[in-house]
C-alpha cells in the first residue's frame, strides 16, 4: 500500500511546480537568456534560496521532469514482467516520452532548447548521466548477463533514439527504423547459446 504524501511534501512539491511552471512561462514569453533566476523568484513570491533548494541551475527549471525521465527509464528494465524481452519494453517507454515530447504545447519549448547553446549543453549532459543510469539498471538485471560495455552501448543507443525520434518530422516512423537497429544490435551482443 501506498502511504500519501504528508502535507509537508505535498507543500514543497507545489511549491517546486510553482517556480517550474513560472520559470518556463517567463523564459517563453522574454525569452530563455532574458530571464535570471532573480526574476523567476520574485515572480513565483519565493526566495532566490527557494530557487535553488529545488533546482540546481537555471537549467534545470528547463527540465524538470528530468528526474522523472530518468526513473521511468530504468523502472521499464527493472519494472518489465519475468521474460520480457529489454528491448521492447524500452521501445514502449521511448514511444511514450516522445508522444509527450511532441504533445501540440510542447513545440515552443523545445524550440527555445534548441536555440540556446546553455540548454542544449545541459540536455546532451542530462542524456549521458541517463544512459550511466539505463546502463546501470540493465546491468544489474541478473536475467540480462552483459559486458559492462554493451550495457553501456544500448544505453546510449536507446538514448540517442529518444532524441532522434524526438526531432523527426514522423517520430512513428523513426522509431520503425531505429529500434530494430537497437534490436539487431542487442541480439549481436546476447548470442544464443549453442545447443
């Protein structure tokens, strides 16, 4: 069973939606460079300390859901059913991050991402400390006996395939031609055992 969060949690929970929401509303309406963590806590009525209890950098405000992604990522290795196959049940949580990605609201934003170089060198850092993260949760499945380094590699790849179905014109379409390549890849690193 599931205890609810106390009123305590439930308050600094609130409160770091606030400044999120508060943050990306300035930052898309001046602009991302515009806007110092200054201006964000006078605008949500909290401290600058506020600020930074809840988010290490500017950055961060950008991508607050990066905990989340990260969790839900290594929950779809640890989390899948007994002989699931990891491939699969990865292509499945990519397909919904890049649906939620992509959703009609979210344009703007990764367009504002895209243009500052401060964003864009804060996300290929946040993608390589997921991919340390997916590496790790599948190296440590004891159905899944890999080398350290193909662990590493379809972490990376798949990875790389949030970001590349992310930006494609058809995100459906690229995730057809990229997760048979991860697949085929897998399958290479996983031979079967000879009878």
């Amino acid at each position: 069973m599931t205890v609810p969060p106390g009123r305590r949690e439930r308050k600094k929970a609130a409160t770091r939606q606030k400044i999120a929401d508060t943050a990306l509303r300035m930052f898309l309406e001046r602009g991302y460079d515009a806007v110092g963590i200054r201006d964000v806590a006078a605008e949500a009525d909290v401290a600058v300390t506020t600020v930074f209890s809840h988010f290490a950098s500017k950055e961060a405000l950008v991508f607050e859901q990066d905990e989340d992604f990260e969790q839900r990522l290594t929950r779809a290795v640890t989390g899948r059913a007994p002989h699931e196959p990891l491939i699969p049940a990865l292509r499945h949580e990519i397909h919904a991050m890049v649906r939620h990605c992509t959703a009609d609201g979210a344009a703007p934003i990764w367009h504002m991402i895209d243009r500052s170089p401060a964003l864009r060198e804060y996300e290929e850092s946040m993608r390589l400390r997921h991919a340390e993260s997916l590496a790790a949760a599948i190296a440590g499945d004891p159905g899944l006996s890999q080398t350290t380094t193909a662990c590493r590699t379809i972490a990376r790849f798949v990875i790389d395939a949030f970001a590349l179905t992310r930006e494609a014109d058809d995100p459906d379409a690229a995730m057809d031609e990229i997760f048979p390549m991860i697949e085929a890849a897998w399958e290479a690193a996983c031979p079967a055992p000879r009878p």
